[in-house]
C-alpha cells in the first residue's frame, strides 16, 4: 500500500516575484527588492513617501585582484525630503550598510524628482452587524425625505465599520 500524497504547498507570490526581479534589478539598478521593501524601515517616517533609492553605482574594477570599494547610492527625492535626506545622509548610509552587513554604500548622490508613493490596496471594511443595521434603521425611520434618510443610513453604516 502507499502513503497518501501530500498536497504540494502553495508558493507565496512575494517570493516568485523577488525570484523574477532580483537578478533585472541587480543587472539594471545593482540592488535587490529586499532594499526597496526595506526602505521605509531605513529612512526616518518622513521621508519613507518622499525618496526612494534608485541604483546603486558600484565602481567599475580593472581587476579582479583590484581592491573592494564601496559605491555610491542614487536615491530619488521630492523638494524638501532632498534637503532633509542630505542632513541625514549620513545617518542613512550606516543604516543601508547595516541592513547589508557591510560596508557597502559610501555615499548618496540625490536625484530630485517626483516619487510615486506605495500604492496600499485599499481596506476592506468589516460588515456591519444585523443588530446594528436593524439600529441605525430605527433611527433613521422619523426622516420623511427619502434622499436624506438613505444618507443617513449609509454615514451610519459607516462609522459603524470604522469602530470595529
């Protein structure tokens, strides 16, 4: 008798695509996805919206036996996150050298140029329950004019998700 096949595990999406974009990323910009998606976390909040690195120059070698040196990160910033990331610029290269584990980044050079955010989907509000419903009903039963009691309905549909 054989064993029951075990069903084969589904592969997380995140993973296919880092496998995918990693090697264009690091043959076209010479960093990986895992910096991108750590970024926000190496920034200070206020920038982690505004700037978004874009490559990383590594210095060309003539030889192989030529020594390492570190490279220079391009990071793309709007109007004043440029000013206040070139104040912390310094603070910001220990930490994407930490977050490499070596020292790997010896300065930034910023491009000023707009940065599109990180699209959020968008959240997906909890049902309102039955007892609630039959309440904000009740409520809004005294309101003759149709349109407005409908409207009422719905804003208290709504802050009734937003709570929960």
């Amino acid at each position: 008798m054989t064993p029951p096949r075990r069903p084969r595990q589904p592969k997380q999406i995140g993973g296919l695509v880092s496998d995918v974009l990693d090697p264009v990323l690091a043959r076209r910009a010479g960093m990986t996805s895992e910096l991108l998606a750590a970024w926000p976390q190496i920034v200070p909040s206020m920038l982690a919206e505004t700037t978004r690195p874009q490559k990383i120059n590594w210095p060309r070698r003539a030889h192989e036996d030529d020594p390492f040196k570190p490279a220079t990160l391009v990071v793309a910033a709007e109007s004043m996150a440029a000013l206040h990331l070139q104040h912390q610029s310094g603070e910001i290269i220990q930490r994407v050298n930490a977050f490499f584990g070596f020292q790997a980044v010896e300065r930034l050079q910023l491009v000023q140029k707009p940065v599109q955010p990180e699209r959020k989907p968008p959240r997906r509000k909890a049902p309102v329950s039955p007892a609630d419903e039959k309440r904000i009903t009740a409520l809004a039963e005294g309101i003759e004019d149709e349109g407005l009691r409908e409207a009422l309905i719905r804003l208290g549909r709504s802050v009734r998700q937003e709570r929960r």
